[in-house]
C-alpha cells in the first residue's frame, strides 16, 4: 500500500477515535446495575469527555480533514494514483463529515436539515458520478465543490468548540452563521453539478 492510501485509511480510522473523544458514554451504561463497581471511573471519562474531550477530537477531526488535500496531492505528485485510492478516498471524505454532523446533531449543536441537504447534496453528486464512471466519464471537483468542503469544515470545526477561541471576546454565533453559508453553498454546488452533467442523465430510459 503506497503513502496516499495510507494516509486516506488513516483518515477513515481516525472517524472513530474522533466519536470517542466526543460523545460521552450513554447514560444507561454509566448507571447500569452490571457496571457499579466503575461507575465512578465512568463518570470521571464523561466529564473529561464533556470539558477536553471535544478540544481534542477538534484537532483530530482538522488533522483528518487536512489529510484530504494531502494524500491527493502526493497521488498525483508521484504518479501512484491507484483504483485502492480512487474508492477510499470518497468513502473517507463522507465517513468523516457525517461523523462529525451527526455528533452535532446528538448534541444539539445542529439542525437536523441542515444535516439532510448537506448528506442529501452528496448521495445525489455520489450518484451522478457513479452514473459518469460506468459511461468512462470522469467527473471533476467543481470549484464551488472546493467551496463546500472549506465552509462546510470551519462549520463543523466552530460547531464542535462552540465558537472557542472567538467566544472569548463575542457572543456572535459564528457557528450558525457559517453553517448557514455551508448549507447555502452545498445547495448550490449540488444544482451546479447536475446542471453541467445533466447530459450524463438519460432521461428516456
């Protein structure tokens, strides 16, 4: 396995140590008969997880969504684009971000449209795309794709901090507001995809 594929599967195992370190252990363990004799220990980790844990899967997350740019850029650098890397890199990319939105959405940091257009946006370019390969048809990241994926980042990344470090000096939702742009965006570039590719849709059969 080259380093491109490497660093994509890092990137797909980092999806779970991520969730670790953000969501807290439900409570029906933490109090469960069976688990008495930790029950402290299990409440020392959700306050942990509650106060540091979502600093550290911030980092873990941005190191992960770097790791995108990075693995793409040394494939084609060194000529090792491979079928391997071709498949895992799109399974990372959406591991990654519907991990993230749907830790947002458990803890109330999202609304669950938002979270539906921008999962829904990437079904329906997933598709298109898949439709595009069986015709040999290679369908390029789109400049207002590029856009996406930045805005639809910081987004999460606020979400996740709760504005931290911005929220030392503002009460401004910065979150929201990019959130709101991620989602304005994702629409868009989804209309745009399909309005440059729609001659792929055969509509008459």
């Amino acid at each position: 396995m080259n380093l491109p594929n490497k660093l994509t599967l890092s990137r797909i195992l980092l999806v779970p140590v991520f969730m670790i370190f953000i969501l807290p252990i439900p409570d029906w363990i933490v109090n469960s008969q069976y688990l008495k004799f930790i029950h402290l220990e299990l409440t020392h980790l959700n306050d942990f997880i509650l106060h540091t844990g979502k600093y550290i899967a911030a980092g873990i997350f941005i190191v992960a969504s770097l790791t995108d740019g990075v693995d793409g850029y040394i494939a084609r650098k060194t000529k090792q684009v491979t079928r391997m890397g071709k498949f895992l890199d799109p399974i990372a990319d959406k591991l990654l971000v519907t991990a993230a939105l749907l830790v947002l959405l458990q803890n109330d940091r999202l609304s669950g449209w938002a979270a539906m257009f921008i999962i829904g946006r990437e079904f329906i370019v997933t598709g298109l795309r898949l439709i595009a390969a069986g015709e040999g048809i290679v369908i390029a990241a789109s400049n207002w794709g590029k856009i996406k994926t930045a805005t639809t980042m910081v987004a999460i990344v606020l979400s996740l901090l709760d504005n931290f470090p911005l929220s030392i000096f503002t009460d401004f939702p910065f979150d929201r507001v990019f959130m709101f742009i991620a989602v304005l965006v994702t629409v868009y570039s989804g209309y745009d995809y399909i309005a440059k590719n729609s001659k792929i849709l055969d509509y008459g059969k």
